[in-house]
C-alpha cells in the first residue's frame, strides 16, 4: 500500500483540533469566544480518547494486528504516536489558557485559584464550602477494608495523601477521595469580578472532612474511560429487541476500561503508583495539565458574566434569518410544488421544514409520512410534528437510528414516543447505520400520487441548525421523490443494494457512481484538459476515494478539497497528488456541509450529501447524496462554495507534511460572516421593513461588511451574486 500521500487518520485529526486551539489563541476572535474555543477543543479531546483511542485500545488486544492502511501503523504505534502528540498538545493548552486568563483580568474578571483571593473572597469560598458543599460530599478513605473506588467517567475527583497517627505505632499512609458533585455549578463567583472553580474549592478545604488525619498533599484527577461499543450481532441475545439492547450498551458504556488520567500537578510518586496500578494504566496515558478539565461548564460561566461584558467579548448576536425562498403567508407544499427551496443554515431558519411536517400533519391529502432520524433535539418540534400527524391518522413511518454515539439516550425516548403515539418505528440495519436525513411526504391530489421530498446535510434538529452549516433541500421533482421512496422501501426489507436513477445511496450504488463521477472528470481533462473535482465535506480518510482522486490529479484533474476535519490525502506529493489543494475553515459556525461537484461552473454535475468521504459512510452506513438540477439553487450554491474558497482569514491551507498553514490576507474576506450579512440584507429586502426591526440596536453593522476599495472588489467580480 502506498504511503507516501495519506496520512494516519488519528494524528490529522489532533492537528484539525489544533486548529480549534488556535482559535481559541486568536486575539483577534473575541475574548469570550476565546474561551469557547478552549472548551470545545478540550470536550473534542474527551470524546477522541473515549472513542478513538478506546478502539485502538481494544484492537491491541487482538490476535491478529490491524495495520493502518494509510500509515501502515499498528494499533500500539498510533497509541504511541497519539500520547507523544497530546502531551505537546496539553502544554500548548495550558499556555494559551493562562493567555486567555490574562486577557479576562484586563477586563476586571479573575478566574482564580482559591489560595490567590483576598482574605474576603478567601472566606465567601469557605463558607460556601461549609453551607453548600460539604452537606452533599461523597468521599472515602482508601485501605484495606475500603477498597479503592471505580471512579465514573469523566468525573472530576480530588485524592488527598493523608496520614494518620497511631498510638505507639509508626504511622500508616492512606488515600482519601472525594467526588466532586456534579449536581451544583462548577464554579463561584465569590464577587463580581472573582471567580473559583468547585474542584478547587474542594481541594482547598476538603482534607477537613478527613477527621483524625493529617494531609501530605491534594491533587484534583479526572479518569477517562474507553466508550467504543461494538453494535455487531454477538454482543446481543435474539430474544432481545433492539431498543432493550441499546439501554443494556448504555449501561456497560459506564464500566468500561480506563484509557486516560488527567491531573492538576505532578503527584508524589506513591500515589502516581497507585493510580496507576488502581486504573491498569501505563503512565503513558497521565496527562498533567494546570487548565481546567471537562470544559463544558465554560458555557454557563459565561452566561453568568455581567450582560454588558458578554455584549463587549462575544460575536454579535445572531439569529437564523426567514428564507428568502419562502413565503411564510403560503402553505409549504404548494410553494415546493411551484419550484424548489433550499435553505442555507444556520443563515436561514429551520422554522420552514417544521411548518412542513406541521403542515403535512393537518392537510386531508397527505397520507403518509417517512422520515429518517439520526440526531434530534431534546424537545424536538420535528418529534412532536410527527407525533401530531400519527395523531391525525397519517401513516408515518420513522427510522430512529439508536446507534448515534452520545446521543443513544435520547434516541430510545423519542422513539418510545413516537411508537406509543402510532408511529411505525424501525431501527435500521442490522450491521450498518443509517445516517441519511431524508423526509418523504405522500399526498393523492386529484386522483394523482405526489411525492414531496425534503434531503439534507445536517441533522433533523433544531439546535445543531442554530450552529452548524448544512443544505436542507425540498422538492417536488416526481423522479428524486420516486427515488426517495424507493430509499424507504428498501429500507423495509433490509436492502442495501437497491437502484436509483438520481439519487446516490451508499453502501453498493454510491460507491460506484462516484467511480464513475470522477472518471468522467478524467475523460474531460484527456479531452478538453478543463477537468475539475471540487469537494466540501467535514472528513476524507476512504482508501479507495483517495486512491482514486490520486488517480485524477496523476491525469491532471484540479482538485479542491474544504475538508474541516480529518484529511488523510496529502496535497502536493510529486506524482501523487501534484493537483490537490486543501483547504480547512474554523470558524464561528461548525462547517457541516457535504457538497460534491463535478466539473466546473454551470455545466457541472453537483450534489449535497449526508456522507464525508470515510470508508465508515461510504461503505459501512446508509447515506443520500442528492443531485441539484435548478438552475438558481445550483447557482446558489456554487457562488457559496465561491465564497467559502475565497475566505482568506479564516482559512488554512494544507502543506504536504499535513501541516495547515495560514493563507495571505488579500480582501480580508470571512465567508461565514458574508453569509450572515447575505441572509440579513435578504430578510431585510424580503419583508421591506426598516434595519432596525431586523437587526438588534447593539449589532456592529460594520463587523459584517468587508472594508472598501479591494476588500469588495472580490464580489464586484461575482456578478449577481446572491441575487
């Protein structure tokens, strides 16, 4: 196998989190979202080890070796190579951290060890700790009749070296825990401008729930367990159906191996060794870090700052605008029969594909409802609107994908709700996911068999739609709607190989039109010399797909690649990938897409697709790629990707070593702000009412406009964008 353009999977994936980091290092990204950054990077780092690494784990403890087909590594080389990596990625953590918290002092906020506050902040951390804390502690000393504790994943805990005196006896070492409680904030604001976090508190006065000993020393810990579960047949009794066997994986997930420690301070090496010994852990895997562990609390800290500091160190504020596309005053279906919608999120509401089901649910002729749920909202509206239409007897037909890592729980409760409401309910494949986003809506009208189709990027959830960028796509096209049918119907019999004229869907028939997509593409330049791939996705590590584009850049075929996270091709390799280009955007909004095109401008062949280029989409799950034949969405989309390859501040570009590399700043261009100020002037111009009423008072109307002169050269040049 040919190593010499991919790179391992794991290692490209720490340098896009990385590029998180960095973001969070950027002192031109408010001091807020700074600090978000952090979190996200740090909650990024929890689930790589649950998973990720807890695969690998698993693999070194197979007979026979799994090699990495695209760095030719072992299991035990990538764990080796991970750890080396993270502990220069923990370091660089702490230090743009401590940056960061310098930054909050400029602005009168301290977030502050408790040994560092004033006499009068000290006592306000005590006496919370007294009246507060201490009631609800749970805590033990560790001996021989007190066995050491399993301690829960990802719980934060603080170990004490104790000692206690004995009468005539040489005194004996022990070791007490306490759990921080994760049922009360993970921090204090002891004043207004000073801020404590729990674990520190804890650590500060915890040794004086230890009656009778004497404290060596106290470090605060957190334990990371391996999450990876195996969905194959075996792991399951017959009998069993599937939604009570995901509860019983939920329930293992809690148990499971330990692949990570994390500490405050280098620990004494008794304790160290007892760690160790307690977590079957090589010290490999002990990471030492003086910035906070399982960050996601950072989002409610900031909420609690005072309002005008949130206003001065965040982005403004920003809402989902209404479609330019939709007339909210006419009925969904009539309007998509009329030409098809497109809608760009999180720039444009999610509210229309909600009214849609809404209205589906009461209309007489619609007569069923098919939908596939990978990832919804807690409270979801698009739940509750298929609930609505069971209701209303419409035959409503749900596959509820329950194997969405970390979202399993919600899952099993929406489908029991869903079921008991009389939706049919089916669980997918039995060894592949569904992770398509497809809605289909049957109306007889006239006599006649309509078909309403609805294909997107992202997920049926209406909070990820606020923060990721996704294509949600409606049409009323017969031959995509016949085709979407024919999706569910193979879906009924377990079918994985059925035939489609539009649509492309893996495992079998995706697989094989994109072969044939991009060997078009290599015709083309034989031919022409005009051949051009351009691709969007969040990840690209297939073998195959790579080998494959390889095998166009070889024949000359330009390749631009927006990959956002993991990106196993290596541009630029002599021979191999000489007509690659990567590109990669961290930004304000999670970049979500999947879009394929094919050829250039109008003439080419484009699609947006539930499916990144991993072998687990393209061959391993069930996913949709749509084609886009209108001419003002494909339009519409391509100008989009025009912009998001133009962005010249937000961007990276890839090297050949896989290194990500600022590009020149030449019109100062951020693609996603352009599309806020697009979906803005849209809204705006749409509903014909003043500024104001549209945009808050507050907002810097010049954040989301380019400067003059070059700056807007770039979209003089793109005639009738957007129009």
């Amino acid at each position: 196998m040919d190593i010499s353009f991919t790179q391992n999977r794991e290692l490209s994936w720490l340098k896009f989190n990385e590029r998180v980091l960095d973001e969070a290092d950027d002192k031109e990204v408010e001091l807020f979202e700074r600090l978000k950054f952090y979190s996200i990077f740090d909650t990024n780092l929890e689930e790589f080890f649950m998973v990720r690494v807890g695969s690998l784990e698993d693999l070194t403890r197979l007979k026979k070796k799994a090699v990495d087909n695209k760095s030719n590594m072992t299991p035990e080389k990538q764990l080796e190579a991970i750890m080396i990596e993270c502990k220069r990625l923990y370091q660089k953590k702490d230090e743009v951290y401590k940056r960061i918290i310098n930054d909050f002092k400029s602005e009168g906020i301290f977030i502050s060890k408790v040994s560092d506050l004033d006499k009068k902040d000290y006592d306000t951390a005590r006496f919370y700790f007294d009246s507060k804390i201490e009631p609800i502690l749970n805590f033990q000393v560790v001996d021989r009749v007190r066995p050491f504790p399993r301690l829960p994943n990802l719980s934060i805990n603080v170990i004490f070296n104790l000692v206690k005196e004995r009468l005539n006896k040489k005194d004996r070492n022990y070791f007490g825990i306490i759990y921080v409680p994760d049922k009360i904030d993970r921090y204090l604001k002891v004043s207004q401008t000073s801020i404590v976090l729990l674990e520190d508190i804890i650590k500060e006065f915890g040794e004086n729930v230890f009656d009778n000993y004497k404290c060596q020393s106290k470090h605060i810990m957190s334990v990371t367990r391996n999450a990876d579960i195996s969905y194959d047949d075996d792991d399951y009794d017959v009998d069993l159906d599937y939604r009570s066997y995901m509860k019983d994986v939920l329930k293992r997930r809690k148990r499971l191996q330990p692949v990570r420690l994390e500490l405050d301070e280098q620990i004494e090496e008794e304790v160290f060794n007892l760690l160790l010994e307690k977590l079957s852990l090589k010290k490999e895997s002990v990471f030492i870090t003086s910035s906070p562990m399982r960050a996601g609390f950072i989002y409610d800290m900031l909420e609690d700052m005072p309002q005008s500091l949130i206003d001065k160190c965040s982005y403004n504020r920003f809402s989902p605008q209404e479609s330019f596309m939709v007339d909210k005053n006419r009925p969904m279906i009539d309007q998509i029969d009329e030409k098809d919608i497109l809608l760009s999120y999180p720039y444009e509401s999610m509210d229309s594909v909600i009214r849609l089901l809404n209205e589906a649910s009461e209309d007489e002729s619609v007569i069923s409802i098919k939908i596939t749920l990978y990832r919804i909202a807690k409270d979801s509206e698009i739940a509750k609107a298929l609930i609505r239409a069971a209701e209303n007897g419409k035959e409503v037909f749900v596959l509820m994908e329950l194997r969405a890592r970390f979202d399993e729980n919600n899952n099993i409760i929406w489908s029991s709700r869903l079921e008991n409401a009389g939706c049919k309910i089916v669980y997918g494949f039995d060894d592949y996911k569904c992770h398509s986003k497809v809605c289909l809506i049957t109306r007889i009208k006239n006599d006649k068999i309509n078909y309403t189709s609805q294909v997107a990027t992202g997920n049926y959830n209406e909070k990820t739609a606020k923060l990721y960028t996704d294509f949600s796509f409606m049409t009323s096209n017969k031959e995509i709607g016949i085709d979407v049918k024919e999706v569910f119907d193979n879906i009924m019999i377990g079918n994985l190989e059925g035939n489609y004229k539009h649509l492309l869907v893996s495992p079998k028939p995706m697989q094989e039109r994109l072969d044939e997509l991009i060997n078009e593409q290599i015709k083309r330049q034989k031919e022409t010399k005009d051949g051009y791939i351009r691709l969007k996705m969040n990840s690209i590590s297939d073998r195959k797909l790579i080998d494959k584009l390889s095998e166009a850049s070889n024949e000359g075929v330009k390749i631009d690649l927006l990959i956002r996270g993991i990106t196993c091709i290596l541009p630029g390799i002599k021979n191999r990938t000489e007509n690659v280009n990567v590109h990669q955007i961290v930004g304000r909004f999670l970049e979500h897409h999947r879009v394929y095109q094919f050829g250039k401008s109008d003439n080419c062949k484009l699609f947006i697709s539930s499916a990144d280029f991993m072998t687990r989409n393209i061959r391993n799950r069930m996913e949709v790629a749509c084609p886009i034949y209108q001419k003002d969405i494909k339009k519409r989309i391509l100008e989009f990707m025009d912009i998001m390859f133009a962005d010249d501040v937000k961007t990276r570009m890839m090297n050949s070593k896989g290194e990500y590399k600022k590009v020149e700043k030449k019109i100062g261009l951020i693609a996603q702000e352009k599309f806020i100020e697009i979906s803005i002037k849209r809204a705006r111009e749409k509903n014909k009412v003043k500024e104001s009423r549209i945009i808050p008072n507050n907002i810097n109307h010049n954040k989301f406009k380019n400067s003059k002169n070059k700056k807007n050269n770039f979209f003089d040049r793109l005639k009738h964008l957007f129009k």
